[in-house]
C-alpha cells in the first residue's frame, strides 16, 4: 500500500464556467494547441522524475477543467511521456473526468484505445432544471446515454452529482439517488453543493438570490445519501464517495492515504519525495503563462516546499480521516515525531465521533463523519 | 525671590467632559508665555499626558502649571492651575486638589449649558469655600446661548453668573478677561510664613529620572531643600532633594512658602509611600493637628485580570508593576482560575479606574486580557463570630456556616432630562435603590438614590447611558455597609461551574441575572459535537437552563490532491482560533463570551 504513485494531469480547458466550480478551469474561444501543451506536460515529468520517491506508477488521473476537450492523441502521447520516465503498473488505474455530452461520448472509444481504463462523468443531476441551473450544457437523459456508452467502453465507471441544492427536499432527493442507483454503478461521488468563494453561486448566495439547505435539511439530505448507499452496498469509503467493494478510486487513495503523487499541467498541485521528507509542488494556474513558463524554463512549478512535520501530520489528518478506513496511528506518530492527543481521542471517543481499531487505526465513525471538520480541527488543536 | 502671598492665585478649572477645560487651559499657558506655540504644537493638549485622557476628554491624575502674569495694575502675579480628575472614581482626589486652591473658573460650553458632572464637580468646590468664576466658552458657536446658561447657572448652581466672561477657547477671544478675572476676582491665599510647616499632599506620580515626585500646597510655614520633612498620616520622614515649581518644567527654588503650589522628591521609593490629602509639616518642629479631610485611598471595585495566553503572564505582573508605581490606589494579587488559568485580582477605586487601568495594560504593554465579573467587597460574618472579607466570589465560605453577609451601599445622585426619568427610577428601583430625594434643577430632574454598589458596578453606567440617550449623570460616594440576602450564583458549562462567571447577587434578583447570562452564553457559545448544557444555579439549585445545540453538519464535501494546501492552512487557522477559547472541560469558551456575560441585564 506505501507503493502507491499517482500521477496526476490538469487540463484546464472548458467550454462554459459553471457556476459552482472554483476549481482551475478556463474558457478560450480558440482551441488550445494541444500538442504544445503535452510537449510542456512532458518536460514538466522530466524535472519532477528526479524528485520523487517512488519507481512505479500505480495510477494516472486526468482532471479539470474538462479533458475529455482533450484529442485521444494527446491522451496518449501524455500516457507515453509518463511511461519514459516511470513504469506504469500493469493493474494501474487510468481515469479521465468526463462531460457526460454525445460529442465527448464519441471520443470514449479513443481514450480507451490510449489506455484509459476508467471515466468519471460529471453528471451532477438527474432532472433538467437542476442541470440548467447548475449550468450544465446536458440534458438528464443525455447524460444518462453517455454513462452507457462509458459503460461499453471502460472496465470502470463513476459518475458524479451534486446534491443539498437550492430547494431540495431529502424526498426528491431519495427519488434522484435512488434513480442514480438504478443505474447500477460501482462507483459514486456524491457532494453536497458547496457555496465557494469567487463563484458566481457566491455572488447570488450573498445577494440572496440562492437558498442553500439548512443544517438541518443538510444533515437529512446527509443521512438520505448514506442509507440509499449502504442499501445498494455502497457504503462511503470517503466522505463524498462511494463504491462497491474493491472499485474504490485508487487514484483518490493516494491522496487520502497521503501518499505520493506527482501533479502536472497548470494548477496542479503534487506531494511529492518520501515519507516524512514531503515537498508540496504547485504550478502556475493560468494556462497561458505556465505554458510559456514550462516552455523556456522546463516546468511551470510556482512553488517546491518543503513541508515540515507538524504540516504534514496536519495534512495526514485532514485528508486521511475522510477515510472510513481512518489512519495509521503508528505512520502519523513516525510522520509528526508526536503522538495525538489521548485525552482529545478518548474524549471523541467517549462522543462515539470516533474510534480505535486494533488494527491501530483511527477512524472516524458513521456518526462523526458529518462532523469531521469539527473533529479534525479538535484532534489536530 | 518668593512672590508674595497677596500677589498668588490658585484655581482649578471645573467643567463637564468637551466644555473646552484643556483648550482653556493651553491658552492660559500660552498667553502667559510658559510655552510658546512652537513648544505646544507637538501635543494635542498640554495638561492630558496620557492617551487615554485624550481620548476620552477625561484628567485622570491631577495636573498642575505655574504661570506668571503681569496683570492691568501692573503688578506680576502667580497663577498656579491644578487640574483635577474629573470623574466620581477619583472624586476624593478631586477634593483634595480643590483643597489646595482658593477659586474656580466654572467653564460651561455656551451652546450646552450645565452638564450633571459640572454640577458634583461645582458643589465641591463650593464645599471647598472657593471662589467661583463662572466662564461660557464656544461663544463663537453659532448654537451659543450664553443669556439662557447664565441663567442657568444662577438657576441650578444658585450663584450670580452676572459677570460671567463670554470666551472662544478655541480662537484665544475673551481668555485675557479670564486671567484678569483670577487676579480681581479669586482671593489671595492666606498662610503664616512663620508657623512651623503646614503642606497638603495633593498628588504624586513616578519620574523616570527624578523619582517619586509629590506636588504639595504649601499652607503656612515654609518648605526648602535639605529640610526632614514628615508625613504625619504615612508616619515616614524624608529628607527633600528637591524642592521646585512646575512651570510647566520642573524648575527648582531655593523655597516655597505659604500659598505656593510646588513640588518635591526625596528619597521615597514608591507612589505607595504617598498619600494624596496628607499632611505634610517639618519633623523637628511638628504641627500638632493634621489637615482635615485626610482618608487613604480604597480599592471599592475588585476583579480578576488574567491573560488571553497564559504565556504573557510574568508580562502582565510586570506591566501592573509599573503601573502601580504611579498609581497607588491599584492592587493586585495572584489568582488562580480554572477556566482562566494564572492571572490577578485586582483592585480599584471604581469602574472608571478599572477601565482605565485594563485599557493602559492593552495599550501600552500589548496584553490581551480577560476581566471577570466586578465583585464589590463583602463583609461575611461567619456564626463562628470571625469576620472576613470576601473580594472574589470564589472564596465564599460555605453558606452553612454564614450568619450575615454585609455589602456596601453609595449614595447616587442623578441628573436627568424630565423625559427620561421614568425610565431612570425604573432602574434604580430595578437595581434595588431606595429613593431618598427628587427635585428640579431647570428643566431636569435630579434624583438622589441609596444603591447597593454590587448593583452599580454591575453595567449601571452604560444602562444609564443608554436609557437617557446620554443625558443622565451620575455621581455617588460611598455610604455604610448593610445586611443584604446575598447569594452566589454559579453558572455551569457543560455541568461544570465557571468560576470566573461567579458572581454574588441578592436572592430576588438571581433569577433574572441568571436568566439573562444563561442566554447571552448560549449566544456566544459556538456549537460543539455535543450539546453543551448551560445552567444558572444557587448552591444545588438549578434556576435558569439553555442548551448549546450540537453541531449538526460541518463536513467538507470535496477534498483532492488540489486541496491538501488549502486545507492544511484553513487548519492552521482554525487552530488559532482556538487559541483564543478557553477550552473549559470539554467546551470551548470565546473570551467574549466572558466579557459579554458581565454586561448583561437581567
């Protein structure tokens, strides 16, 4: 389980900004060059490789922005790059965000071909006028085809819906997931609709022009989710997803397992050297610039820093307790030189927010898992 | 060359809060030429030291310039200016500053009229039997009514306002007069330069390089350097190493004699070796009997300062250190608190002080500090017969074994607009006050109040302020000690009792008070993982109850290799914040919420 590497692939092009996402995503009226880009991709593999830790690849992750704008060729001359520099694992996980739309549809069959071997779909919603108002440009029953055809062509799927929007009832919401469900994925990520700073949600929520759910109706909606899932035998393996036994998103592991990963193309962002010695890497965001960047200086890295261990043992904790597994007890105590705090964790303990396994685990439980800000900052404090 | 008697005049300046007193007084200073304006322009008024005093319009130490003044006849004169505290915590520091002079100028803003301060402040000087010189400043206002305020004062102060002088001490217009007027108007002091030394201590302060300093006024004999000096209510002789006047630089003189204002240092090590109002004579030829009115300064308010990080506690012992250095009516001791940690109880000479000195210790020494509940001190007789003290709730003795607790009671006196006087003896009633006097003075309404002083240093001011829009004032002394039914209320977090929130309060007001800083935590209190109970309780007994609803959501819903940085800094955050709780058992407490819980009204 140490061994696990991702690699991890920003493509930061959309069609439309929807009105939800922070992430880094960009709208150009004309089509990026997308050999350039994978040739910047490409030297930007070549300065990380020296840096990392880890000999083999074990999952790759295109995300966005949207790549599936991307031509497979690009997909695959990327896939290519990675491999000249690191073995890819022959189980390796591949997956590439998807819009569910027919024309990106068409492409599944090529990004197969390249070695994609999983698609996430953002479907986000099963009914129209949810979809419009989240600014998507498909409708519930294309986007329902698209995750057919993605069934067709990759041994793995999951798609993605928001839920908790303005106005949702935890009825409506039981009909859609059930709906969802019936589809009969293996993998679900399931997020409550988060007002983020800098959107065009945020605007509205701040004039008040879009209701968000209540903490209670939240934490109904909440609790709606886990039961549908645990239902179908999808129980949450992280906060926001859900999956069969064993179709768990490696790639995300790595993540909350905090473990290494390389992050390339702009705003991506890469833990990367061994254990301990973690180096936060982060690139340029605005893709014209670290483009130019990467081009004359070989990679668009705006930041190499050298975290140290308290930094570290505050990231283990934030991204490892949104594991159902929880954390090594023993890896974080190695990680921080520290052990946590006995009478913090028999307290939340005592709460039943939390509990020890005596595979020395920490996790947090069903019933601490709508807290697990509150806990974290508790556990970390 | 000593200025004869006949030819010094010793005032003080009475007024209300903004009626001009620290303007008048610059231009005093600058018209008799004891500054230049180039000296002046660096400061914002040359009498308010300290920040505070500035910003608040308030003298908190007495202050004092020596000018010189050659007046219309021709004859050069001595005009010394104290300017006294004018605020009812320092009220026995004012008495004794108008002690030491012989009139007032009464300045009384022309577009205002006559404020409720400017009233306490008037009486005293009348009980001082000063002369009173009655000045309208801001007649320059287009607002100013100086024909109705001169009516005003024959009318509320009952003295003849006929020749009051019309200034602008802001342009300079009309301050001559004021000068000529002290030197016509106000006696001369009177004094036997060969009586054996007779000096009243008016105040002291700490000098970086010269010491304790003490300004004295000088009643008979005569007081010069090298002389052993003794403090009849200290009971410590000194030899001075100083003797001078303050003009406004400290200039020394071979002597001061009768009616002089002047200073002296020895070597005394303390402000606390000093007493405002003593009386200071000549240790080999004594006089036999002290000035009258002498009463060393007592803390009245008592509370608990301790520091938002317990790591700046030795700093706070050494900032109160330095403060009390000039300041000898603040004490302090160490306290322990469980919900506050290491910190002091400190004593004051009423709410204002208290303010003050909580401000100083923020401002000038860069201490963040929690302040508990104002606790008044209790006499507890115990049915063992033993008598004791109470200064901090904490410490009461068990309610078995107490016969009678005593609490203090002051003597209120209130000025208000008739339209708010309904709702002023509302509170006071509220506030358990027996009404004892009410009468008009012009348009306003002035009611005389017994109250118990745990009522008052219990946010009365601000209730007050804010019931009258402002216009209330307020000035009280303190009266006796009475039997009261006292309890103590404790307020429970999370079933665990506070005690930095105890508080003593009477029986038929511990409900209500209970009530109200129940809800006012609940407010403050943010939500937990739990619920956190909240209850108000008398001994075993529960009386008032809110709950702390738990956390129902607070999950971030996506959180990617993107996020770690973000995230990891949100955390840091976060824990910063939590610096700033009182983590007390399991729940954590914002410093707000202990300030806030004082303030409220139940």
């Amino acid at each position: 389980m140490a061994d696990a590497f991702g690699v991890y692939v920003h493509w930061p092009f959309c069609l439309a900004k929807c009105p939800y996402c922070d992430f880094n995503s960009h709208v150009r009226h004309e089509k990026p060059d997308e050999a350039r880009y994978a040739r910047a991709i490409a030297s930007e593999l070549a300065y990380l490789k020296p840096r990392t830790d880890a000999r083999e690849v074990t999952s790759i992750f295109f995300g966005g922005g949207t790549p599936s704008l991307m031509q497979a060729s690009t997909v695959q001359s990327v896939l290519d790059e990675i491999a000249k520099r690191w073995t890819i694992s022959s189980s390796a996980e591949i997956t590439l965000e998807a819009n569910p739309t027919s024309v990106e549809a068409e492409r599944f069959r090529g990004y197969r071909a390249a070695g994609v071997n999983r698609v996430s779909l953002g479907v986000q919603a099963l009914d129209d006028v949810s979809l419009k108002n989240l600014g998507r440009m498909h409708s519930a029953q294309e986007a329902l085809a698209a995750v057919e055809v993605a069934r067709e062509n990759f041994p793995r799927i999951s798609f993605d819906l928001i839920y908790a929007r303005p106005d949702q009832s935890p009825q409506a919401w039981r009909e859609e997931l059930t709906k969802a469900l019936a589809f009969a994925p293996e993998h679900l990520s399931l997020y409550q609709l988060t007002i983020e700073p800098g959107t065009t949600f945020e605007m509205l929520h701040r004039a008040g022009k879009l209701k968000t759910p209540d903490a209670d109706t939240s934490r109904a909606l909440w609790d709606v989710t886990q039961e549908l899932c645990e239902a179908r035998g999808m129980p949450a393996y992280e906060i926001s997803n859900h999956a069969k036994a064993g179709a768990e998103s490696r790639h995300n592991l790595v993540y909350w397992r905090y473990q290494e990963y390389v992050g390339v193309g702009p705003g991506a962002h890469g833990r990367i050297g061994a254990d301990g010695a973690r180096i936060a890497t982060s690139t340029e965001k605005n893709p014209e610039r670290w483009l130019s960047r990467a081009e004359t200086s070989g990679h668009g890295l705006i930041e190499e820093e050298k975290l140290s261990k308290l930094e570290q043992a505050d990231e283990m904790l934030v991204m490892g307790l949104r594991l159902a597994e929880g954390i090594d007890v023993a890896r974080f105590e190695r990680l921080t030189g520290v052990s946590l705090n006995p009478e913090r964790v028999s307290f939340l303990e005592s709460e039943g927010l939390v509990e020890r396994s005596n595979d020395a685990r920490l996790r947090v439980t069903a019933s601490g898992f709508p807290l697990l800000d509150a806990i974290v900052a508790d556990l970390a404090a | 060359m000593p200025t004869p008697i006949e030819n010094i005049r010793n005032f003080s300046i009475v007024a209300h809060i903004d009626h001009g007193k620290s303007t008048l007084a610059d231009r005093l200073i600058q018209l008799t030429g004891a500054m230049d304006a180039r000296e002046m322009a660096g400061k914002e008024q040359v009498l308010d030291n300290m920040d505070i005093e500035r910003e608040r319009g308030i003298t908190i130490k007495a202050q004092t310039v020596r000018l010189n003044y050659k007046a219309k006849n021709g004859q050069n004169y001595v005009l010394n200016l104290i300017d006294t505290p004018g605020h009812v915590d320092f009220a026995y520091e004012v008495n004794r500053s108008l002690a030491a002079c012989e009139g007032s100028l009464l300045v009384v803003d022309a577009s205002q009229g006559v404020e409720a301060q400017t009233l306490a402040n008037v009486y005293q000087a009348i009980d001082n039997n000063h002369e009173i010189v009655p000045v309208l400043n801001k007649i320059d206002l287009p607002a100013a009514e100086p024909e109705k305020v001169k009516a005003q004062i024959e009318e509320v102060i009952g003295i003849d306002a006929s020749g009051a002088i019309g200034i602008s001490a802001k342009t300079g217009e009309g301050v001559p007069d004021v000068l000529e007027a002290i030197v016509e108007k106000l006696p001369a002091p009177k004094g036997d330069r060969n009586a054996p030394l007779k000096a009243l201590l008016v105040d002291s302060w700490y000098d970086a390089y010269l010491g304790v300093v003490v300004l004295v006024r000088i009643i008979d004999g005569t007081m010069r350097k090298n002389q052993r000096i003794r403090m009849m209510g200290a009971h410590a002789a000194y030899d001075l190493d100083r003797v001078g006047v303050i003009n406004p630089k400290k200039t020394e003189v071979d002597e001061l004699g009768p009616g002089e204002i002047g200073f002296f240092t020895a070597s005394i090590k303390e402000v606390a070796d000093t007493r405002v109002g003593d009386t200071i004579t000549d240790d080999r030829k004594p006089v036999d009997t002290p000035l009258a009115g002498f009463r060393p300064a007592q803390p009245v308010v008592f509370c608990g300062l301790f520091p938002v990080d317990a790591a700046d506690f030795e700093a706070l012992r050494a900032a109160m250190s330095k403060l009390r250095l000039n300041d000898a009516s603040f004490s302090f001791e160490m306290e322990t608190s469980a919900a506050l940690g290491f910190g002091f109880r400190c004593g004051f000479l009423g709410l204002l002080h208290l303010e003050i000195i909580q401000e100083r210790l923020s401002r000038e020494f860069d201490l963040e500090l929690i302040a508990t509940a104002p606790s008044v001190i209790y006499e507890i007789r115990q049915t063992d017969g033993t008598v004791m003290e109470l200064h901090n709730p904490v410490d009461m003795p068990d309610v078995v074994k107490i016969a009678e607790i005593y609490e203090p009671w002051i003597r209120a006196t209130i000025l208000t607009p008739d339209e708010y006087l309904g709702s002023v003896i509302k509170l006071c009633q509220d506030r358990r006050g027996n009404q004892k006097n009410l009468s008009y003075v012009g348009a306003r309404a002035m009611v005389e109040y017994e109250l118990p002083l745990n009522e008052v240093v219990f946010d009365f001011y601000d209730r007050l302020k804010s019931i009258s829009k402002g216009y209330a004032s307020f000035d009280y002394k303190m009266d006796d000690r009475r039997p009261g039914d006292l309890v103590r209320l404790s307020i429970l977090v999370n079933n665990e009792p506070v005690d930095a929130l105890a508080m003593l309060v009477h029986r038929t007001r511990a409900e209500s008070r209970g009530r109200a800083m129940c809800e006012k935590l609940k407010e403050l209190i943010p939500p937990h993982m739990f619920q956190v109970p909240i209850q108000a309780a008398i001994g075993g007994k529960v009386i008032a109850r809110e709950t702390v609803r738990a956390l129902r959501k607070d999950v971030t819903a996506k959180c990617y290799g993107g996020d770690a940085t973000r995230k990891r800094k949100l955390l840091e955050k976060q824990k910063e914040g939590k610096k700033k709780m009182r983590q007390y058992g399991k729940v954590d407490i914002p410093q707000e919420a202990f300030i806030a819980a004082l303030k409220v009204d139940g």
